[in-house]
C-alpha cells in the first residue's frame, strides 16, 4: 500500500465518521417531534436485539450430550427474571453471563 493510499484510507475513515455522528443532528434538529417510525425502532430494536443474541447463542447447544443445555436454561431464566424486574438488558445480559460461566466453569 503506498503512502497516498494509506492517506486516503485515514481521511475516508475520518470523513464517515464525522458524518455519522452528525447526521442525527441534521435528520433531526431540536425543535421536531421525532418522526413516529423512529421511536418504533428505538422500542422495538433492543428487544428484537435481545433475542437475536439469546437465538445465536443457543445455535450449538446439543441436547443429547454433555449438560444437556442445562446452564444455558438458567442463564435464559436469570436473563429473562432480571429484565422482567428492571427493565435493564445490561443487568440481565451481565448476570445471566456470569450465572452460565459459573455454572459451566464449576458445576458441570
């Protein structure tokens, strides 16, 4: 790679991001009621993200060997009981991880 591309690798990557952190201000200035698809996104993503991690993480669990899912169950639980009480993803991803390494690294 010459220098002159390199360059230009490091003002291209500048560039977006100067223009990703200041789109939002532009799309939505101060001033605007946030536009009705918006607000859908931001309550229905962290949901739909939520499952999307307990779906792959589950993707390699092998009932038939092993412990059986069995830490992954409880994790699931301990997740899903957390964000039931606190409305908190970040809790309930944390705990539940420590929960299932717990549970993995010294029960089964």
């Amino acid at each position: 790679m010459t220098t002159l591309q390199i360059l230009a690798t490091i003002f291209a990557a500048g560039a977006a991001t100067v223009l990703t952190r200041a789109l939002p201000f532009l799309v939505f200035p101060d001033g605007r009621e946030t536009p009705r698809y918006v607000r859908y996104l931001g309550h229905a993503l962290p949901g739909a993200i939520f499952g999307l991690l307990v779906v792959y993480c589950l993707k390699d669990v092998n009932l038939l060997s092993g412990s059986r899912g069995i830490p992954e169950a409880v994790g699931i639980v301990v997740a899903a009981v957390l964000y039931k009480r606190w409305h908190n993803m970040l809790i309930s991803i944390f705990a539940s991880t420590a929960v299932f390494m717990v549970l993995v690294n010294l029960v089964f």
